[in-house]
C-alpha cells in the first residue's frame, strides 16, 4: 500500500493544490472559489469533500450533511504539565462531574461509537470518516489504544489522525500507527532542548526531553518506510511560536526534514483570556526567521508550511465580530467532537462545560445519531450558535462553508455545480 496514482501520490495531491473553485460544468464559468484550503488542517481529507458537504445540505437538507471529521477527546489525563495548556480546565470538570458518561471510554462502548458514527456518514455520502485522536491530555495512555484504531480503520473505514507529544507511545502504538494512521502530528511544546524543558513543565522524575522527540520522529519515519505507507502517512510537527523557539526554527527544519517529516505548522499560543494579552507582540527575530523559511522550506525536505497570516501578535484571537457571524454554526454539524462518549458543538471550553451545548451522549444505538442531530439540543445549538458566541475555534471552517452554501443555494441547478482543484 503506497497511495501512488500515476507517479503522484495521495499525499501529494492533498498536500499540493493552490485553490479550489466551485464551477459550473454546462457554461464552465467559476461561481465560488478561495485559496484558503489548509491542507494540513483537513488531511486525509481535504476542504473538497467539505464542498460536496454542503451541497448535499443544500440540495438535500441540512438533516443530510455528513460528519466528515470528528475528535475525539478519550484520555483526559497527561504526563506533561504545559504552560498554557487548554485543557486543565475542562478536563478537571470533566473528571469532576457526572456530565461527562465516560471520561476514558470502555473499549467496548467506543466500537459501538465508532459504528455508528461510521454508519451515519456513510449514508450520506462519506465513506471514511477523519478521526482525530488528541486525547484531553496525552493519548497515548489509552490502554485499548492500539485495539481502538485497528477497529476504526478495519471495521469503520476511518482514517486516523493521531496528535501527541509522544512521550508514552510503546513499541506496539509506533508498529500499529505507522500501519494504520493517515497522520501522526508531534507536538512539540518547545523545538530545542532548553524550550521543550520548560514549556512542557513537567513535574515526573522520567522526564520525556526534546532528543527523545526527536529520536521518536526519526522511528516513526522508518516505520512508515517498512510499512510503504510513505505516499499516503504524513507525518508533521507542531509547535507554538514562543520566546524560547527564537532562533531555532531552521535548525528544527533541517533537523526533521533529513528524517523525512512532510509538515511543520507553528501556531500561535491560544488563550480563553485574550484581551489580557493583546498588547505582547511577536519578537522581530521570529517572524523574519519564519518569513524566510516560508520561501525556502522545500529545500529542507518539508512539502507543508504553515505559519499565521498575521504574525504580529503572539497570542490567537479568535474573537467573533457581530458583522462577521454565519448564519449557522456548519463546523458543529460536519464536525463536532467527542468529548468521552458526548457528542459536543466544539472544543470551545464554555462550550464543553455547559451540556447545553452537548448534542448528546452517545452509546453507540444504530440510529442515535439522527436523535441526537435533530433533538432538543440540536436544536437549542441550532438557534444560539453562533449568535451567542464570543469566540471562535472553527472560524475559518465556518467562513468557507457560510459563503459556499450563499452561493449555492442561489444557483438554478446546482447538480451543474462540480468542485476542482487547482495546482
Ligand atoms: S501535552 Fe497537551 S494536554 Fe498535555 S499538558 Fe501539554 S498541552 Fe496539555
Ligand atoms: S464557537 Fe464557533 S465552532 Fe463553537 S459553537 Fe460557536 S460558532 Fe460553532
């Protein structure tokens, strides 16, 4: 299995396209179309299939979308202690109350899960779910992990994204990861050793230090070359832009482009608490670091850059101005993550901790799914999202797909309307 269709593979393809327009196939004239597409932020899927979604919506009804993505929060504890990390918050209350069924899923509830998530999509047009496992805290202490994912890939058709720092993956997750997964994404807290060391805070006397993430990578790509799955596993890293990565992001590129790592996305850091921090900027040497590897990043082996648009500020602000709001929420239907077995809007913390916002818990019943998409929370997430939120965490999901369905929904015959990729 090496994913090559005639010399390219289904890697490169995802990885490689510059835009995507909606046309119309009987005039060949492009009513829709944007650049901003994110390749790494869909993969193995890509915004395409987002696209067919929403004309399926407005062809069908809303009832008809797919969930295409899904991620699942299963493990809300860690071995790190990040500064700035999200999920202390709403992993505490998720242990700490009774909103959450299961805050580590049983193996045998999580099947039922995944069928049924599988089964829903599947009749509306998408026959491989993108599943994201990230764990509330580090996924890799999942003890069915590696049961988990052979029952979603083999049993469900869904294509594994699995993000972690990596510290706790046994030999048999590596093996079983590098067969299986559509993309491994290390984060990394800090990209050299004195930044990993403090940013990942971590209190145990086996600390996990930047070499060992390093050396990690290293495995991970020769597994992936046993396997042959070099044409269709992207492998990446990510990391936050902070004080101590100045200077380092060259060397962090060569380093992992001689491994064979095709992505690399620096974020800025995410706040609930923005306002508090809008004044802190950048540093100089950041961004001119960042800019300049953003023209030269391919000569270091890496086939996906992502850096912010705007890098000024350091931390993300995800604010969502009144004149700038969907008028629905698409990211909570196409999707909606999975916090335990609850079935949530988004990662949004007020929204995790509010059950309102919750479509449901699932337990994996054939049919629950239409239920749960259509009941009385659906309904209340329907009417107050996003009219009643502040903040944003799928804004550019919900931007793309709120003026497609604008522009779809006023064509005379949209079964004209086909989606192309351009290179
Ligand atoms: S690795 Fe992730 S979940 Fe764990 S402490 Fe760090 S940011 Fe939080
Ligand atoms: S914050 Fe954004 S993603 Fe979350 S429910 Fe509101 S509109 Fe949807």
């Amino acid at each position: 299995m090496n994913g090559q269709i005639n010399n390219v593979s289904e890697k490169e393809r995802l990885l490689s396209p510059k835009r995507i327009i909606a046309a119309d196939v009987t005039t060949g004239k492009t009513v829709w179309l944007t650049d901003k597409i994110f390749p790494q932020h869909f993969y193995p899927l890509s915004i395409k299939e987002y696209c067919e979604a929403i004309k399926r919506g407005v062809k069908e009804g809303f009832s008809r979308i797919p969930i295409l993505s899904v991620s699942s929060k299963d493990f809300p504890y860690c071995d790190f202690n990040c500064i700035d990390c999200l999920a202390c918050p709403s992993r505490e209350w998720a242990i700490s109350n009774s909103y959450i069924k299961y805050p580590v899923i049983p193996i045998d509830t999580y099947k039922k899960v995944l069928s049924e998530i599988s089964r829903y999509s599947r009749i509306r047009g998408c026959d491989s779910v993108r599943f994201e496992l990230c764990g509330e805290g580090n996924p890799d202490l999942y003890r069915d992990r590696v049961e988990m994912i052979k029952y979603a890939t083999q049993e469900c058709g869904m294509k594994i994204v699995y993000v972690s720092t990596g510290s706790q993956m046994s030999e048999e997750l590596i093996e079983c990861l590098a067969q299986y997964a559509f993309c491994i994404r290390i984060s990394f807290p800090g990209i050299n050793s004195a930044a990993y060391d403090f940013y990942s805070h971590q209190n145990s006397s086996h600390t996990f230090e930047y070499e060992d993430a390093i050396n990690l990578i290293g495995k991970l790509c020769k597994k992936r070359e046993e396997f042959r799955r070099s044409g269709e596993l992207l492998i990446g890293t990510r990391t936050c832009i902070r004080p101590l990565n100045d200077g380092s992001y060259t060397n962090f590129i060569r380093t992992i482009g001689e491994f064979g790592v095709d992505a690399f996305q620096a974020v800025k850091v995410l706040t609930p608490e923005y306002g508090k921090h809008q004044c802190e900027n950048m540093s100089r040497k950041a961004i001119s670091e960042l800019l300049a590897l953003k023209e030269c990043y391919r000569e270091f082996g890496i086939s996906s850059f992502q850096i912010p648009n705007d890098l000024t500020k350091i931390y993300n602000d995800r604010s969502l101005r009144e004149d700038s709001k969907p008028t629905r929420c698409w990211s909570s239907l196409v999707s909606p993550p999975l916090y335990g077995t609850n079935l949530i809007c988004c990662v949004l913390w007020d929204r995790i901790t509010n059950p309102l916002y919750h479509y449901g818990i699932m337990e994996g019943r054939n049919g629950e799914l239409e239920e749960l998409m259509n009941g009385t929370n659906a309904q209340f997430i329907k009417e107050n999202c996003p009219k009643n939120c502040r903040d944003c965490c799928a804004y550019n999901d919900n931007k793309f797909m709120e003026s497609l369905w604008r522009v779809l929904r006023t064509q005379e015959n949209i079964d004209n309307i086909e989606f192309f990729f351009e290179y």
